[in-house]
C-alpha cells in the first residue's frame, strides 16, 4: 500500500470558470480520482488549507507527494517547503507537475533557476519516449500526442537529468525534455511537463498511465538510512604524527 | 587570462597555532600562490571582509571561484550566498574544496544536505583517478597520496555527480567520490575533497595540478545566454479551439 | 514469474579441488540454489553444453540471464555471443559477475577494453553502497564486508555508468567500481565485481541480496518495441525544393 | 598543432551527380575545406584507398577522426575497424555524422543496435542547444537551423549519452538527440546528426562552427596511460588463510 498525496494550489479553480469546467473538482481531484482506482491509498492537500494541508504528520506518512502549482508559488511558506524538502531527502518520492518547474520545492531540489520558454497557443504537442524500457514509460507507444497544450521550450535550466524519459515536439517549432527522472538525498524525483489547467490533459488514459507508473517508480525504497558523522576507523590505522610513523 | 578568486573563511588562521604554522599566509594566500606563477589573474577575499569580499563589481569580474570554509558557515550571509549562486547560474565557475563541502553555496547548489563521515586521526588517503581522460586529470599519475588526511567516508549525499573523476581509498576503510563535477545553470562546479587545515595539502604538486586544471575546465564558455520567458511561434500553428481547426 | 538462466563457464570446477570444494555444485549451482527459494523459476546452462546451453528457445524464454565465466571467454562462440546480444538488446536484463568483466558479451555490449588491475592475496575487500536508495540496495547494510577476496582495481576501463551503486575498498589500497548499471537497447545490464572461485563468496548474504534485488531489477520492462526506419510524417511538411516553397 | 582526419566514404560523389554537384570535391573536401583554415593540421581518407587510407601509420597519428558513410558500411574491413576502435580507447577523438550512426565503428563503441527512424522529405530541421555552456555549443544561438535535411528520429537506439547538448526539431513531427558525447576508453566520442549528402548541410557556418568545437572538445587528454593487470599491493595485507589471521 503505497500513501500518495496530491497537492494542488487549487487557485485557477476558484477564479477562473474556464478552468473550472475542465476540472469541476480540481486538478487534484482529478489525480487522485484516476490514482484512486489503483492500489494506492490518496489523499489531497491545497495551498489554502492551515500548513497548506502538509503537517508533519500528513508529510510522515506520505510515500509519494504529487504537485502542481502557478500562480502562487510565492505563497507557500517558506518553513513548508524545508519540510517537504527534508522529506525527500529521506526518501519521500515527489513527482512535479508541469508548471511547478517553477515551485520553491522544485527549485530548492534542482538549484538552478528552472526557468524556459512558454507560449498559450493552443498547440499540438507530441511527447516522444526516448528510453522506452523505462519503469515510467511501461504500457505507453512510441509517444503521447496531446492535441492542444501549452507550450515549454528549451533551454529549460535544470541540472542535466540522471534520466531523460521524454522529449515533446511542438507544433510552434520549439522541443522540451519533458520527462526527467533525479535524486535527491534518498528521494526519487520526477519531472513531468504537461498538465496546463485550461486543457482536459489529465484525463487522457496514456497520461495517467505515466503518472501511475512515476509513483511506482518513485515510491521509498527498502532502505536503511547510512550513518553520518564522526566516524571509527574499520581498519588499524598507523598514526605516523610528524611524519614519523609510530 | 582568467579572473580566479580564492575564498577562505580564513578563520582556523587566526585561531590556531598549528594551521598558522602550516598556512602562514592563510589557505587562500596558499591556493593563490601557485595559482599566480600561471595564467591566470588571482585575487582573494576572506569572511571578515566587508560583503565577505564579495562585492557585486568582485564576483561580476570573476570568472572561476575557488571556495574554503569549515567553522563558520552559518556566518555567510544569505543574501550574498545568493549572489554568488546567481552568478554561477549565469557562467561562473565554481572550485568547492575539503569542508566547502557544507557550506551554503554548495548546498544551494546541490540540493540535498552534503553529509558525510568523517574522522580526523593522521591516515593516509591515496585518490584513484577513475576518468583518466577528464581535463581535470591532465598530466596526474594513475592516484594522489596524501601521507596524513582527514577522512571523508560514504555515504556522501550529493546528486550523482555528472562526472565521477576520482575516487578516495582511506586506510581506516572508508571509500569516497573525491572529485565530482556538476553544471548549474551556465556555471560549472568542482567538488574536490582534500585540504584539511593542519595538514600541508595545498603545498603538494599533484593536488596544485589538479586545481589548476579545474580552473581551466571551469571557466564560462563562450555563451549567448538563451532566452527565457513568453515565446513567439517558429513555425504556423493552426489553431484548434474548441476541437475545431480554424 | 520470472525467467532466471544462470550461466557458468564450469572450468574451474572441473580442474580445481579447491575451487570443486567451494562450490560442489558449480557457481551456477550456488546461485541457482539461492534464487530458487524465490519467485523465481530458475536454470542453468554451462559452457560445454551444446551451444553453450544457450539455444534459440532458451534465450528466447529467459528474462534475466547471470554471466560467470574465467578461463575460457575464447571459447565462447561468437554467433551465441552474437545471440546473448541481441537478446539483452530486446529486453533481456544481464547480470555480469566478477571475472566475466572480460566475457566476450560484456566487452561487446560496453565497446570498451574492460580491463583493470588484479591480485590473489586473500585480502579484505569492503563494498560500500554509493547510491542507497538504489532497487539493488534494497535492504542492504552500508557496506557489504567480505573477508577474504581477489582484488580488482582502478582504472576500470569501462563507460562511466548510467547509475554507480557501490565502490569497493581494499586492503591492500586500491578502489574499484563495483556495482554499475547500464542499459544497451531495451535491455538492462549491471555488473556486480565480487566472486573470485576459490570464496565462499556467493554463500553470503548480503551478496545473495545483492543478486536478487538485480534480477528484479533487471527483468524486462512492459515495453511495446518501437518502430525503426522509415516513417511517414506526423505532420504536414511544405516541400521546398530548390529553395522554393511549394 | 591538432591532427585532424576527415575520412568518408566518398561512393555517393561518385554516383550521384546531385550529390555530386553539392560536394564536388566530396563531403570530406568540403569537411576539411573549413577546418583547414583554422589551427589544424587536416587530411582526408577514404573507403576505395588502400586499406581504406587507414593504416597503422596514419592512425596512430591521427589526434581526431571525424567519420562519415552510409552507402557501404558493409564494406569496412573488420580488422580497420577494430584499429580504428583501438586507437580511440588509447585516446584518438572520433566524431561522427550522420549515416554514420550505422557505421562498425559507431555501433562497435555503442554496444547497440543504433538504429532510428528516417524519411527524406525535403523539411525542416531546427537542432535546439540543450546544453548551453557546453563547450561543443560556443559561439552557437540558442538552435541551427536547416532549412530542408532528411529525417532522423526517435526512438535513436543508443546507450543514453553522457552528455546531451542538442536535441533536433522536424517540420515532420518528431524529435531526434543530434548532439552525444561519449568517451569510451580514453577517447572522446561526439555523434553529430546533420548533413545528408544531397543538402549543402556542411557549408552552413553554424554546423560548421559545431565540427570545430568537437574536434578541439574531442583531441586527447594529456594523459598517462594507467597500468592494468597483476598489480603488487600498496598497503601491508594481512593474510588470513583459512580464516586464521598469520
């Protein structure tokens, strides 16, 4: 049993009616709705509820924290965000959402500025498997092809991907690496590209696929944590002070 | 001619006899010294130092950053810390030598907490070139040996480096990546493990070269900073609201 | 269930008491012996059966093959080798054991020498884990201690790793790579250094464990093949020959 | 003062009066055409001469090869080419372009099958710099563009690169990794996508500009060779025969 969390802003949803139509329960309901159906047990959190529904005891028992954010990143406290990080460190798996590239967890994970180029356009998107036998890629064809999305372009500024999943196509003429798996401390992390909240994307099945298979791949691993600190020697050691070898 | 600035906290300097007596001049005057007999223009800059030395004018002129801390890491300021991270994100190289290894910058940088083992008791550390090809290796014999080390020990929790150029051996068991590379943003940054304050590894010629050779490999590249932000079309796109092309 | 075929030279076995004495029923059959307990269903196959064991159909239904061979890589025919390649490069995932670092598969699937440095001195040789969070670290210590052991050494020369999960430390000073993953077409490759044959080595634990978390690791992805050669356009191309738009 | 080879295959020039037209002192003319004004010593090879014009002698003091076939891979005597192989492990530089990633050379380093999708229809191609302050990317705009190439797309079946610095655009549809760096031994291996021999590709200044990067990235290391086999230990080893500490 695999504890999944999807946070959400949740903001687009309550300002924007257009938004709304296409996600009447949120873009985070969405998510858990389609992740609900597996052997997964889900909950949700937004931006607005107190700690932003991540309490030390929501993030303990978390194995995988799915997130999207956009227009509040700045939002989301400081104090937060060192929590979720420290999570990750110890093994939480964090799957980020198209425009949560530019989230303070994100950034604070990568260390770059994690910006790119973006264009509203109502453009086709074709998002290409370049390592097909990929654990987030399993069930999937040769690519995912989303008839209108929101653009992202390279440069995108992220540490050179541990693995490059994905790469999209752009009607417009730009390319993207769209799927990038890293890690961090003893968390697993992956960065998905799509999900523009005026877009129905996250109903599309071969989208969810990638998302179900991002938490299996992400979820802790059977670890025991190693040892930090001063440390005793495992080996006799001839302590030579002076240079003369005692 | 490369600008090369040389970071010390230079705080053991002032307080202990014994690292005076092997740093007369401070690690940085040290690290400058065999730097100055090549190429490059060097210049230091130490903590007590008003900005730390590191004024807006210094770091814009400086095209690799060589950086020593250990007791007072917590004393750099945040904001300069991000001045710093900010320039390496647009090209500055960046040296990260023995205890910088906790410091805010590389932290920053790497995302995730840089711990270690360690242990200080006199051993001898011999470093194994394993990517003999790599610039950073030019011209070094097949390992390093250090009569007398501190010890650094696995697991050392950094991003997989990029590049794995050398690999410690200590002789009271422990192993450890020595010399890692990253890019963040344009910038490129060096990890390099040895340097412990009482011991004389800075006066040592094959641990020189390898400083040397840093410099070279990260110093910025000859770049037209990419463009962020809202991007126009390259190409025609037809439109397709609503599901309908217009 | 899956498919597990180890496969075992079974020449020292055969010449040497001492080695006969160590494993009565051959590498292969120590390390069929442990994998049975699993979920496994499990074969051998050795290098004087007729094709080596490795027929059409036997490669065919195996997911994951274990290579240890020694004394007589020559001997390996290069049309099976040619076999076993396109296998792994399909899907099949390949464990490669200590000495079968110079195995004719190996090399070939590498494109480099393999080479290293060796020596029988019945030293210690303690596996540290690099990379904790790793599947094949799963439930592992921090490191893996084997009392008596060959020793091999860097330089290894073989393609920096897609994932480096452990370094050996040794006595007598060296270090080495020894845990190392890649993948070659769909297939997934990882090389585990321990299991000279005159060691009790695969009776341990720990490097039991090591084994197991591989073949998991390592067994075929849900992959649908991609398609290679030529291909339609997905999109409309306007044809400008000589320069003119048509 | 670099040694620089442009081998090619030069069996197109021959036959094709388009291709002929296009290059007509052949693809490695044109290739050495705009290296020779630059600090390079140049000279060109190609498949009809005696042994390929690849002998021992002209290899061995080649700095940089850069490859180019298609027509007649086939052709390449196996004994040259593992020379050729040879040579790069001990250090020689080796790009190679286009159709040669079927070339022996290229899949012999691979390990795979190297195999992608293709289609000659006269569009676009737009190479985006993934990696900007790669030195292979200095002095380029953020992408090249090629205003009619042939097509090559994913899944390209490679081992994933060690660095990826362009990532390819088509009118078409797809995308495609068109910028790889490797090493391999202690050679440095660069895989270029464009310049299909019936598009003037090569006299593009930007493509250009992306050969003569390669060739000063690729040329050898100042390196000392390590040394592999039996090697004497370096620390005192405490036999322990039969589990008794002598």
């Amino acid at each position: 049993m695999i504890n999944v969390l999807v946070w959400n802003e949740n903001r687009h949803e309550k300002k924007d009616e257009k938004v709304r139509s296409v996600y009447p329960d949120g873009i985070h309901g969405a998510i858990a709705g389609f992740l609900k159906n597996e052997e997964y047990k889900v909950n949700t959190a937004t931006l607005d509820e107190p700690e932003h529904g991540l309490t030390d005891v929501v993030l303990k028992e978390t194995d995988v924290l799915i997130w999207w954010g956009h227009l509040a990143h700045g939002e989301v406290e400081d104090s937060i965000v060192e929590k979720v990080k420290q999570r990750v460190l110890e093994g939480m798996g964090l799957i980020v959402l198209h425009s949560g590239h530019f989230s303070k967890i994100f950034k604070a994970l990568m260390g770059t500025s994690c910006d790119l180029k973006w264009r509203e356009a109502d453009e086709k998107e074709r998002i290409w498997i370049v390592d097909p036998s990929h654990p987030i890629a399993a069930g999937l064809g040769e690519y995912i092809e989303l008839e209108r999305e929101e653009m992202y372009g390279e440069h995108f500024d992220i540490p050179a991907p541990d693995e490059l999943v994905m790469v999209s196509w752009f009607e417009g003429g730009e390319v993207f690496r769209s799927g990038c798996t890293y890690k961090r401390g003893k968390g697993k992390v992956f960065y998905f590209r799509p999900g523009h909240e005026t877009y129905p994307t996250y109903y599309q099945k071969d989208i969810q696929q990638v998302i179900k298979n991002a938490v299996q791949w992400a979820k802790p691993a059977d670890l025991r944590t190693p040892v930090y600190g001063n440390a005793k020697p495992l080996e006799k050691i001839s302590v030579k002070r002076e240079g003369v070898e005692k």
